[in-house]
C-alpha cells in the first residue's frame, strides 16, 4: 500500500514539474542582439501636449524605411496623416465563418441620420 502511494506521489510530483516547465518556456523571450550600426534608433515617449519638432502638412508623402534585425525586418512610416473618423469608427467584430470564429477590425460607418 504504501508503494502505490510512494509511486502515485512521485507521477504527481512529475506532472507539476513538467507543467511548471512547460509554462516557464513560453513565456521566456527569445534572446534578441542589438545591431551592430553606429547609431541605434531611439523610442522617445511624449504626452499628446508636446508640439512636434516639425510641422507636418498633408502634401508630404509618407516616408518608409526596413531595418533588418537577424530573421526578422522592421519597418517604420513617417509622415502618416491621421484619419477622419466624424463618419464612423473601428469596431472588432468576431464572426463565424462556418469552422472558427473570426475577430478582426472594421471600419463601420455611422447610420445616416433622418431628415425632418
């Protein structure tokens, strides 16, 4: 009797085990390098009361650049312009496509409003 509980202790012991390391390596991130360029990029933080160091107009194209880092490539827009959203609003809307649920961003517009 007192094997079986020996043994029933031990195949507990193990699954936590187990479980604990299987969680512990999805959550640890990948190990990532710094590029070896003379100057790196820089994340600068502001609140939306700062005024930008330049003046964008709506005649500026976009400028976009890729910057690859080992396996994978990062790109960055400038210059973007904001979107008008008087007549509508992104909404996530979850479907079912007949096998699985969908959840996606969509652009929905406002009900046009009725005339008097």
């Amino acid at each position: 009797m007192t094997i079986k509980r020996l043994s029933s202790l031990l195949l507990f012991a193990g699954v936590v085990l187990f479980s604990y390391v299987a969680v512990n390596a999805q959550n640890t991130p990948a190990p990532t390098t710094q590029p070896t360029t003379a100057s790196n990029p820089r994340v600068v933080v502001t609140d939306n009361l700062a005024k930008p160091a330049t003046p964008t107009s709506s005649t500026v194209a976009p400028k976009t650049t890729t910057q690859s880092y080992g396996n994978h490539n990062v790109t960055v827009t400038e210059g973007v312009t904001g979107i008008n959203l008087e007549n509508g609003k992104y909404l996530t809307v979850t479907k079912w496509d007949g096998t699985k649920w969908v959840t996606k961003r969509e652009w929905v517009a406002n009900a046009p409003k009725p005339n008097p």
